[in-house]
C-alpha cells in the first residue's frame, strides 16, 4: 500500500493537533486536506508547501523503504515491543524559531532523555530499513555533509542522527530571514497557547507515504516502559 514508511513524533488529537494540521494543510490522522489559517501579507499554503506532504510531526526515524525480506506487519510488531519497553521522555517546553532556514518549534531546555529514545528507535530499528539507492545519497550529499554527517548517511541511511539529530517540529520551508521573522511574529501568538508545556513525548507513530507521496498514519504506540 505504501512505498516508503516513516516513524514520527506526531501530536495527541486535540487543539495543538488540529491548529498545526491546518497550519500545513494536511492532516497525516484523517488522510485528509485541510484548510489553511490566514496570516495578513502571506500565504500559508506557499509557505509550507515543501513540508505538508508529511503533516505535522517531528522525525524519529526518516522515511525509509522496507528491506528485502521485510513486511509492514514485522515492522508494526516491532515497534509496539519497542513502545512497551520504553518509557516516555519529557522537555520543559517546545519555542518556535526561524533557525536553518525554517520555522520550527525546538526543545526549550535539555532533551538528552529525548536524543537518547530517539537514537534508541534509529539504531534498534535499522535492521527494517533497506540501503539508501544512488539518487538518494547523492541528493543528501548536495546539502554538503560532513565527515560524521557521511558516515551517519552510509550507516543508518540518513545523516541527521545521532550526534547530529536536533528534534524539531517543522512549520514552513526554507524563508529567508525577513520573511521568517514576519510570519513568526503572526504565527507565534496563535501557537503559544497551544503548545503542551511541560512537552511529553508519550507515543509514537508509523506513517506511510502513498503513491501520491503523501503521508498517512497507519498506527500509534504508546511508550509504557
């Protein structure tokens, strides 16, 4: 049914769930399009045009394709034992920034607890992953990697892990500066409020990409460890 699959942080339906799926007009839950927010003097469906095929989420484990061998049901299995052997993991809070680029919400504070479940997920799970192909290493390579970068690309398939994964919630593409500085001030005082503060991480999510390379959500896993 699905080409490639994904592990994310995706939201508790609620509020923050519904406001952020508007926001990038896609819903990942429903499998659904949905209608923008309006900000005055942009618009949102430009802005986050790169990141709404994904919904709302955070990244866990970047969107792989199953290996050799590999069925979704295995997959589905692991991930419900993974979920029950760990517990969830909580930051004191989650700031919007224009940071690389991009509109994100980070971790304010520490997040060692989270890094620590999410290289756990990268590594415990990699076995489900098949070798990236030639396109794709060389389309990552373009971004100018690192020498570390290289090796997490050549080992897990992806180059932001580890070392190098900084867990955020994207909100837009790429916006120069200017342009990033106006949205966030129309956009931080629509989200603030909705922000779970302290922000616990407390499932995570399988998606799969269609062949209309949209995501969908297929299960939750509560982390009961």
């Amino acid at each position: 049914m699905f080409k490639r699959y994904a592990i994310f942080y995706t939201p508790t339906v609620g509020p923050f769930a519904d406001f952020c799926a508007s926001w990038l007009g896609w819903d990942s839950r429903t499998g659904e399009a949905v209608a923008h927010p309006t900000i005055s003097g942009f618009d949102v469906g430009t802005l986050t045009d790169v990141p709404r095929k994904y919904g709302f989420h955070g990244t866990l484990k970047a969107p792989f394709r199953l290996a050799n061998g590999q069925r979704v049901e295995d997959l589905q299995t692991a991930l419900a034992a993974f979920a029950d052997a760990n517990a969830p993991v909580t930051v004191p809070g989650m700031t919007l920034q224009h940071h690389h680029g991009f509109l994100a919400l980070r971790p304010a504070g520490e997040a060692v607890a989270l890094n620590a479940l999410v290289a756990r997920i990268v590594s415990d799970l990699d076995h489900f992953r098949a070798p990236a192909g030639a396109d794709e290493l060389a389309r990552r390579r373009k971004a100018g990697l690192t020498e570390r970068q290289e090796h997490n690309l050549m080992t897990w398939g992806y180059p932001y892990v580890m070392a190098d994964f900084h867990f955020h919630l994207t909100l837009s593409g790429r916006l120069d500066d200017g342009t990033g500085a106006a949205v966030l001030a129309q956009l931080e005082p629509m989200l603030a409020p909705l922000v779970p503060t302290p922000f616990v991480m407390d499932h995570i999510t399988l998606l799969g990409q269609a062949e209309d390379d949209m995501f969908h959500e297929i299960q939750r896993y509560a982390l009961a460890g």
